[in-house]
C-alpha cells in the first residue's frame, strides 16, 4: 500500500493548529508561489490570501497587505512556517471583524477546525463512559478498559485506530469486517495507517462528516478532532431509531396522515424535540421545547417529561424545587431509576450543554417512548420501500453527505423534492453549472419555487447529457422515486467519470465506459496469475465474492488475508467474504458504501461502483508514483499501468492528497469531496428506469442500442454552464 507521509512543522504548536488536510492545501500554494517567484516575501502574500474565501470576503487586498506589513518588511524572505503565522495572524483578525468565533455543536456537523480547539471536559467524560460501557466486554479492548475521564487515555487508546472502528460497529453493527481490522498490541505505522483508513471510510459510509480529517490527525491522537468524530458517531447510535422504519409508532407524533410525509423529512433531533413536546403538552407543560440548551436549563421539561413516562418513579419535590441545580439532581436520580444512563451532570442541564442533553433525551426515548400502537401504524408500514429502493436511498444518501455540501441529507426522496440540495450537488460536481440568482433556497413557501429550482436542475442534467426524456421538475416536486434515483445515479456516474478522466490527463480525452473497467479489472487479476474471470456486471459467478478478493490482493498484495477467506459455496460463506470484501477495500482507502447484500445478489451498479472505485485507488497510486518524471498515459486496457501520468483530481478522498494538490477548502472552504463510488459510462440500469410518469416501470436505461425515446448518452466532462432563463423569477 501507498504509506502516508504528513506535512511536518518543527513548532508543534504551529502544527498543532491545522489538520493535515489544511497543512497539505497550503504547502501546495506556498511551493506553487515559491516555484513561480524564485522565493516567497512578505509582499508576495496579499494577492494569494485575497484568493481565499476565508479572508477575500471579509478584507481587500490592500487591507490584507497593511495587516501582514506589520510583521516587517514587504521583502522579507519566509519560509513555509511564517507563511503559516501569516494565515493565523489573517485569521485572528477576520474572527475579531465578525465579534469573535461562532461556538458549534460537533454533533453530525463537519468537525472543521475552528483553531480554538477547546474541548468540553464533560463531553469527553461522557463519551468515555459511553465507550466504557459499550465496548467492555469487547475481547481486544477489555483489556484496556475502563478509560479514566481524568487522563488523556481516550486520545492515546485512539491513535491505534481499533477503539474508533469498534465504536463504528457499536453505532451501526456490522459496518467494519472485525477481521480487517489490525489488532495487535503494538502497531507499526503501516498497521495503524490501514486502521485510520478503514475508520475513516466506514465513518463516511454510516453518515459521518469527516472532511478535514486526515489519518496522522487521527495517529496524532488530537484531541478536538477525535472527539468530534466520536460524538458524531454516538449521535448516529442514540438517534437511529428515530424514523418511522425503525419505529412505526412515531406516527402518533402527527394529528393526520398528510402529516406524515412532514414527519419523513423532518432530521432525527427535530423528531426528537416534536416527541418531547407531544409528551409535555400531555403533562401540562405550557412552553415548547424548540432546542437542547437554553429551554432545558431550568430542569421543568425534563421533570413534567419524566413524570407523564415513568409516574410511578414520580416525585413532587422535583417540580417544588426552586434551585435549577437540586431540580437536576432530582431528575438525574428519577432518571436512573428508569435505567438511563447517564450522560449528563446536574452542571451540565443548568450550563445548556447541547450535546449532552441531546445524548440524554435520546436515552430516555430508548428507554421508554411512551407511545402506543394504533391503526396508524398500518399506514407507516405501507410506506416502506422495497429492499433494493432502500438499499439505493441509503447509498445515494450517503454519498452525497460525504461530498461536503452545505445541507446534511436526513431523508432522500423528501430532502430532495424542493430540488436545493440538487442544485448543491450538481455544483459541486460541475463548478459553476448553476445559476444561483434563479434558485430559491429553503424553507420554500411558494411551491412554484420548488418546481424551478427542480427544472434548473432537469436542465443542467440535459445540459451535462444525461438521460432524461419527457422528465420535468415537477417529477422531482411529486417525488418519484424512480425518477429521483435515476438522476442520482447519473449524477454519480458522472462524477466517476470526472475523477477517472484527471487521471487520464495525457490520454486525449478519452472517456471511460463500464467495458473500460470490466478490462481493466479482468487484466489486473490475469496479470497476478489468478484465474478468475467477471464476464459482465451482472455475472452471477460474482456472488461469492472470489473475483473481488483477487482483484484487492491484484491491486495491493498485503490488503487480503486469505486465511480468512471462504470459498464461497454457502449463503453464509457468501455473506462472510462479502463483509470482508467492503472492508477490505476501506482498508485500501476506497470510500464505498454498498452493502454485502449488493454483492451476494449481484447488483449491477453496485458492483460497478465497487470495481471503479478499486480502479480509481489503483491508477492513482500509479500516477503519484510517476508524478517525478510523467509521461503520456497509454489505453486503460494496457496491463502496466507504470506510465499513467497526469494531474490528480482534488476531488480525492481526504487522505491521497498529494502535497502538490490545492486543496478547494482554501479556494471556497468546500470541504474536499470523497466520492470514489462513482461508476462508468454507459451502464445498463434496469432499475432505475430514467423516465417520467407517463412511461412504463419497465423501461430500462440500457447501453448500446437503445430506442429513440429512451437514449444513454455517455456526459461529457466540457459541457458549458446553463444560460440563464430571463422568464424565470430572480431569486437573491
């Protein structure tokens, strides 16, 4: 495998002060701007900083040139160090412009660095109990626990990377193979960097945000950093049966069934906040909760909230109770004699502390939600998709979290429908496509706004060629989920397409196609001596996950373990080399986010965006090897892949940055994109049939020889932003 060599500063509490993402995207600009001027000045600097989002908004480039004039001479030479003061002094002042730091919730947020690095010491002791508990009896871990709250042990335990891909398995079981993970008592850096690389990709593939986080911060054991992901992964544990899947009975939370629909799109902590209020309205309360901090301070809706769920630990002395401090402490004590942990002190319900209370809350539903079963549930029950359509949301979900946009999806087929976060992803995957000044963004009253945001989304999928026929916005307004998935996969392809073709910089523009990909693959396995073969996307042969297994260990020898490999005859067999298959290929830094059952039933773009994926990380160790002396990058089916050269894409997963590649969060502070699930051109997408209502469900997106009314056209990468409609209403 590629080893990971971070950018290193000799002031480690310079260093201290970025993540390694950060470090790596401004050492390109510093050496970009050394090698263009012969050295770097002072007065070099005021041009590149203005560039920056960060700074360009809030100063203008002479203002920036007074603030660094001030750390002496405009000709003064700086190294890389003072070229990292600089950004921090700049930093300083932009924070002291806007009032001062915005203080944040880590919570399922992108744990960006504020440079304040603050932690809570009461969260950090609550997730240490959290992990105390959870993980126990855990056969390797066990013996290092209980962590002590009061010592740095979280951190130093952390480094290894076995506690976190635990924590992942805690939060949603079965994510990570244990089998792939290096549990030995002592670790060399390859063992531990493939460690961090599988946390990192499983985090992604169950909704966390991990931009800006690379492996040495992890190996580093910096603390707001690894607490920020720890509290995103607990959060995804405590709230997961929060929809209506999981519990049917939250449907009592609305007054009618065309609520419901509301309630799908609704983020588990506002679902959390309405079943709170449904539960206090019942007891009397006359306030509404609307948040975790401020309106639970005085510890009342806690005590009416415990009281209408569990009366008979009920005790009058907690509602007289003057002091907010005592009443805490009485539902503490009410609480645990319902069996909930506790994650929070008495200090922290009087302090406001957001993520705690959430934490708590969020026990006390698990505990004892207090809602019964009625016909409604029949209703909830009816609207649960099929297995594949789920499969699909919860990929296409995931994939476009891990891509940095602004607005965290919650429920696909409802966050989608007023077509804003559309828009986000087409702009993130083709810069500059859409036309902001047409878009509207939510809340959307208007419902013909809805319906312009989605044609501007309709017309720049026609514009980058996809396939869209007799398909409208209002398609995407009304919530076809046929339609919706369709779009998304394209959308994924595309993006693939994007990443292959920067790889390919020297091949003339040639464009990938799934048979591209299918050669390739089946090259890289002959060209090792194994004797598997995959006749097509869809070869049923690759159930048993054989074919996968000796394409990892084509790629990179030492990622597959083949003790631990079956043969695949059984269900079970299929289901254990499967698991061992998304891991492994983790381990190897593909962020993926297909499930086992994708590969034991064959799913034809699952298995695409599996093999595309380990193709990507495959010719992108080829070219950063051959970045010293690159030349002219021969056809994907050549078996040497040596001679690839070309410019690697920054849309990489956050750890194959190169030091020479600008990362986009200095650019326009997007985090950088992790999508290398994407799939080829050309495909044939028999379950997504891209077309409107007035179609039938078994049209099929295929390749090749298709009908007029239903053809592929594989994206074009140069396609030219959308012209603005001057009939449509200017939304600022």
């Amino acid at each position: 495998m590629s080893s990971f060599v971070g950018v290193l500063v000799s002031d480690q509490w310079l260093q201290s002060q970025f993540t390694q993402v950060e470090l790596r995207g401004l050492k390109s600009k510093f050496i970009s701007l050394k090698n263009r001027n012969g050295k770097v000045t002072i007065g070099d600097l005021p041009p590149l900083m203005v560039k920056l989002k960060a700074f360009g908004e809030m100063f203008k480039e002479a203002e920036i040139g007074e603030i660094l004039a001030e750390s002496g001479s405009v000709d003064n030479e700086i190294d890389f160090e003072g070229f990292l003061r600089m950004y921090l002094n700049l930093q300083s002042q932009a924070a002291a412009k806007l009032g001062g730091p915005k203080n944040s919730s880590s919570f399922l947020k992108a744990t960006t660095t504020t440079h304040l690095h603050t932690i809570s010491e009461s969260e950090k002791s609550s997730y240490v109990a959290h992990i105390n508990s959870y993980l126990r009896d855990d056969p390797f871990l066990k013996q290092f626990l209980p962590i002590d709250p009061a010592t740095n042990a979280l951190f130093d335990l952390a480094k290894d990377g076995v506690l976190l891909c635990k924590l992942i398995n805690v939060a949603v079981p079965g994510t990570i193979d244990d089998r792939a993970i290096n549990t030995k008592r002592v670790l060399n850096p390859w063992e531990r960097n493939e460690n961090h690389t599988l946390c990192l990709n499983s985090a992604k593939a169950i909704g966390c945000t991990v931009v800006n986080i690379g492996e040495q911060d992890l190996v580093d054991g910096r603390p707001h950093l690894l607490l920020g992901l720890i509290s995103q992964i607990i959060k995804i544990q405590l709230l997961a049966d929060l929809n209506l899947k999981k519990t049917p009975q939250l449907v009592e939370l609305v007054e009618d069934n065309n609520d419901v629909e509301d309630l799908m799109g609704l983020a588990p902590e506002k679902i959390l906040l309405k079943w709170m209020n449904f539960h206090l309205k019942k007891a009397g309360y006359n306030k509404s909760v609307s948040n975790f901090s401020s309106d639970l301070k005085d510890g009342e809706a806690y005590a009416y909230l415990l009281n209408v769920l569990a009366p008979e630990h009920c005790s009058p002395a907690t509602l007289d109770a003057k002091d907010p401090a005592e009443r805490a402490n009485l539902v503490l004590e009410h609480a645990e004699r319902m069996d909930c942990k506790r994650y929070l002190t008495p200090k922290d319900i009087v302090e406001g502390s957001t993520n705690l209370n959430l934490a708590f809350v969020a026990q006390i539903f698990h505990q004892r939600n207090g809602l019964s079963t009625d016909n409604k549930i029949s209703f909830a029950e009816m609207m649960t998709d099929d297995e594949q359509t789920s499969r699909d949301e919860r990929c296409f979900r995931l994939w476009i979290n891990s891509l940095g946009i602004a607005t965290y999806v919650n429920n696909l087929f409802e966050d989608v429908r007023n077509g804003w976060i559309l828009l986000e992803v087409l702009d993130k995957i083709s810069s500059g496509s859409v036309n902001w000044k047409q878009a509207t963004k939510p809340p959307i009253k208007m419902p013909f706004r809805k319906v312009e945001n989605c044609n501007q989304v309709i017309k720049i999928g026609k514009q980058l060629k996809f396939s869209l026929v007799n398909v409208a916005g209002n398609d995407v307004v009304q919530g076809n989920k046929k339609l919706i998935l369709a779009f998304l996969w394209q959308l994924m392809r595309f993006n693939m397409l994007q990443l292959l073709k920067n790889l390919r910089s020297h091949s003339q523009g040639k464009e990938f196609t799934d048979a591209d990909i299918l050669n390739w693959a089946n090259k890289k396995v002959k060209s090792r001596g194994r004797t598997s073969y995959m006749e097509s996307f869809r070869d049923r042969n690759l159930s048993n996950g054989l074919f996968f297994l000796d394409l990892l260990s084509a790629v990179e020898p030492r990622v597959v373990n083949w003790n631990l490999v079956s043969k695949g005859e059984s269900d079970e067999e299929k289901k254990l080399n499967a698991t061992y298959i998304i891991s492994v290929a983790r381990k190897l830094g593909c962020s993926i986010f297909l499930l086992p059952e994708d590969i034991i039933q064959v799913n034809q773009k699952m298995i695409l965006t599996l093999t595309a994926s380990i193709m990507y990380w495959s010719l992108q160790q080829s070219v950063e090897d051959s970045d010293s002396s690159p030349s002219p990058a021969p056809s994907v089916n050549s078996e040497d892949e040596s001679s690839l050269g070309g410019e690697v894409s920054n849309l990489t997963i956050d750890d194959a940055a190169s030091d020479t590649t600008v990362s986009s969060q200095f650019e326009n502070e997007d985090p950088i994109v992790a999508c290398n699930i994407s799939a080829a051109s050309n495909i044939a997408n028999e379950d997504t049939p891209v077309a409107s209502n007035n179609t039938t469900e078994d049209t099929p997106v295929a390749s090749g020889n298709t009908t007029e009314d239903t053809p592929v056209v594989t994206p074009d990468a140069g396609v030219p932003p959308p012209t603005e409609n001057e009939d449509s209403p200017v939304k600022e």
